[in-house]
C-alpha cells in the first residue's frame, strides 16, 4: 500500500483545510487509517483514527474542529480540519495499519497564521 496525502497549505487562524489520503490499493480491509502530525521541533503525535467499520477516536485537542472520513470506492481517507488554530501547524502524515503492517504517506504541510 501506498499513501499519497495532499490538501496542505497556508490558512488563517479560524480558518479551514481539507486533506486527503489516496491509497494505491483496497483499504476496504484495513482495519485502521488516520493522521498523525509533526510540529517543528516537537514529536511525531497521534491525531485521529478511523476504523473499517467506521468508528473514530480523536486526540483531545481536534475533537469538534476535525472530522475523519473514509471512502471505501474511491479508496481515500479525508480530514476536514476546521476552527483551526496556530498550534495544528504541523507536517500531516496518513497512516494505514493492517496486521503486523504499518503504512506511512508522505507527509503535507499546514500552517496556521495568527
């Protein structure tokens, strides 16, 4: 599997953004996709997931701001991202998880002006 993510850019505070994560195969049978991210000079942290049935779980600081999608025919997870704020400025990294396997995309920039 392979992970192409895209959506990133400058936005103002308040502001909002949508990301995309196109796989290169199936992901009906991936039990986990979701988002991590990476502020400068901070750790890679945990974002969002969502589960092949649907569900999802959020990190405190997006819940009510961020919405993880899947689209199981187009093979594509979204991350609509809105009243963002100048600390979701970060790398935004797609993930895929399945069995003992972990899938990375390439990263996409967010920046949140003040």
């Amino acid at each position: 599997v392979q992970l192409q993510a895209s959506g990133g850019g400058l936005v103002q505070a308040g502001g909002s953004l949508s990301l995309s994560c196109a796989s290169s195969g199936s992901i009906a049978s991936i039990n986990r996709m979701g988002w991590y991210r990476q502020a400068p000079g901070k750790q890679r942290e945990w974002v969002v997931f969502i589960f092949s049935g649907g569900n999802t779980t959020y990190t405190d600081s997006v819940k009510g701001r961020f919405t993880i999608s899947r689209d199981n025919a187009k093979n594509t997870v979204l991350l609509q991202m809105n009243s963002l704020k100048p600390e979701d400025t970060a790398v935004y990294y797609c993930i895929a998880l399945q069995g003992w396997s972990t899938f990375w995309g390439q990263g996409t920039l967010v920046t949140v002006s003040s």
